[in-house]
C-alpha cells in the first residue's frame, strides 16, 4: 500500500528551506535584542553623550559628535556578526581571529534632522584590541535583505497549502 502525500513533495522541501532561511535571517537580529552586544552598547552610549567612550573609540565618537552632533534617538532594525581568521603566511604563522559584530539603526542626530540608516561596528580582535566605525547604510541593502526571505517564505506558503487537484478514475 502507497503512502500518498495531498501536497506536492516539492512545496514542503521548498517550505522547508525558507524557513530555515527565515531563521538564519531573523534570529540573529531577535538574539541581538535580548542580549546586546555590550561594546556596541558603551560605544552608542558614548555617542549620546550619557557615557564615557571606550577607550579604542575616542576618535570615532568625537569625530561624529563634531560632525552630526549627539545621538537623540535610534531603533535598531538589524544585527550582523562575523568571525573572521587572519593567517600571517611569515615565519611565524600565526592566526588572528577577528569578530565583528554590527548593529544596523535608523539614527536621529542633533546636527542633522532627518533618520539617518547607520550601521555601528566593533572588530575585536583576539588579543583584545578593538576598533569602532560608523558607515551610513543604503535602505535598499536592508529591504533586499528582509524581503527576499519574506517572500520565499510567503511563496512556500502558498504552494504548500495549494491542494493537488484530484485525480478521477473513470
């Protein structure tokens, strides 16, 4: 006796992939929520004015602060993290691990009054040395980055609760 499945075996594979690109998507960004990155955290604290800045982060901050003013207001909208192994080919062959973890907010600054989309990064290096940067971010990178699995998801939706027509047997 056949086992046979009332949906098409391809639209639950399909359903399977998306949502699995759906987690590799989203629960970054919900795990950077629930528990920020610390660095990330003194460094746009410093950028507001209400802490001191990290000792690797002088430059950045005051350099910002003179060009946009202080930070008034954010909303993160993303989270990347990275890391990366550096291999010095010389004589002693040493590996260098490099992590980099990046918010990605929509900024409101004193000097500049429109929402700004910025990406703030901290690259930790494995012997502790930081470094911070701050690059403005195009909107279309952050709308590409969540619809596309948006609308994969969406499409394995639809075929999957789409029902083969039934087959008559005359």
């Amino acid at each position: 006796m056949a086992f046979k499945l009332s949906r098409p075996i391809y639209a639950i594979i399909l359903l399977l992939v998306s949502g699995f690109f759906m987690c590799t998507t989203f629960l970054p960004f919900l795990y950077s929520v629930v528990f920020p990155n610390e660095n990330l955290q003194e460094f746009i604290g410093a950028l507001e004015g209400h802490k001191p800045a990290p000792p690797d982060s002088d430059t950045v901050v005051q350099k910002t602060i003179a060009e946009v003013g202080t930070l008034k207001r954010t909303i993160k909208i993303g989270h990347f993290y990275q890391v990366t192994s550096k291999i010095h080919y010389a004589e002693p062959r040493t590996t260098e691990k490099i992590e980099m973890s990046q918010d990605v907010i929509i900024a409101w600054f004193e000097k500049h009054p429109e929402p700004m989309l910025v990406a703030f990064a901290c690259y930790e290096r494995g012997d502790g040395q930081k470094a911070y940067g701050i690059n403005e971010v195009s909107p279309l990178v952050v709308v590409r980055g969540y619809t596309i699995p948006l609308c994969f998801f969406g499409i394995s939706l639809f075929l999957v609760r789409k029902r083969k027509p039934p087959v008559s047997t005359q």
